[in-house]
C-alpha cells in the first residue's frame, strides 16, 4: 500500500450553531473524512442530514437504518444533494443547527448511486470541537472508480484531472 493510498482526503464545511432559546447564532464547522483519495475523487455529490439524538451511540441505528432502506427519525434539516466541489470550494450554504447533541449523517454519491457514508454524534455549542464525519464505503457491492491522474479532491474540483 503505498503513501496515496493510505492518505485519506479532507475537507471542512461550514455550519451555523443557532441557539434555540435565543437569536445569537455561533458559526462552527465540521469536517468530512474520505476514505482515499480515489473515493473522494469518485463521489460527484454529498447530503448532509443533522438529527438531535440522545444517545452517544445513535449512530449506530442510524447508518443500520440508512444501509437497509428503513425509516430513519425526522431530521433537524437535511440539505439534499449538494456537489462535493461546491462543499470543498466553500460555495455550499451553511447549516444551521441548533445547541445540543447532534448525530450527523453524510452520503456520497455517484452517478445517483451510494457510494461513502458515515455518521458522527457531538454535542453542539460555541465552545465544542468541530465534529469529524469519517466515510466509509456505504456497503461492500461498491467499487471506488480509479482516481486517474487526480492527486487530490482539490485537482478535481480544479479540473487539472485527466
């Protein structure tokens, strides 16, 4: 396995952290890890899906449920398909999310198909650390397409790639 392959790529994405008790609102950020860069490369959109959730480990259900086509508990919000250039170039709106604990759900997509997921539960407020969402392949029937000459999502979004 040589260095490329090891190297996962990154990006941060803006949200906005609204208290629901008052109108101040908090901007914080959280980040999304691919899990190489030939996946990263690979997926042309991300939806992100924020729930408030009680427990630590709520994630768990939720990719089981998100994995199997079963009803997953109503959304905070949800932002649809949005390309994962737009998110990396910081041209995605914010999110906005109120205080608390939250469970945040990131799909990649191919060509419409699943390709990455993952779900990360933090607490939310002015003071907590930027919540990292660590992708993995949504289910072992997906092939990850060959990153080409790209290095680096930043080269796709470029169009230095061939």
């Amino acid at each position: 396995m040589n260095a490329r392959s090891r190297f996962a790529s990154a990006f941060v994405t803006a949200l906005f952290v609204t208290p629901l008790s008052c109108s101040k609102s908090y901007e914080a950020t959280f980040s999304v890890i691919f899990p190489s860069i030939a996946a990263a490369v690979g997926t042309e959109t991300l939806e992100t899906s924020v729930f408030v959730v009680s427990r630590d480990d709520a994630c768990e259900d939720i990719i089981e449920r998100r994995r199997t086509n079963q009803a997953l508990p109503t959304p905070l919000l949800s932002t649809g398909p949005i390309r994962t250039c737009d998110v990396f170039n910081g041209r995605a709106a914010a999110l906005e999310v109120g205080l608390g604990n939250r469970a945040f759900l990131v799909v990649g997509r191919l060509r419409g198909e699943e390709l990455v997921m993952g779900c990360e539960v933090a607490y939310v407020d002015d003071r907590a650390a930027a919540p990292v969402v660590r992708l993995t392949l949504f289910d072992r029937t997906r092939e990850v397409p060959d990153a080409g000459t790209c290095g680096s999502l930043g080269d796709r979004c470029a169009g230095s790639c061939n």
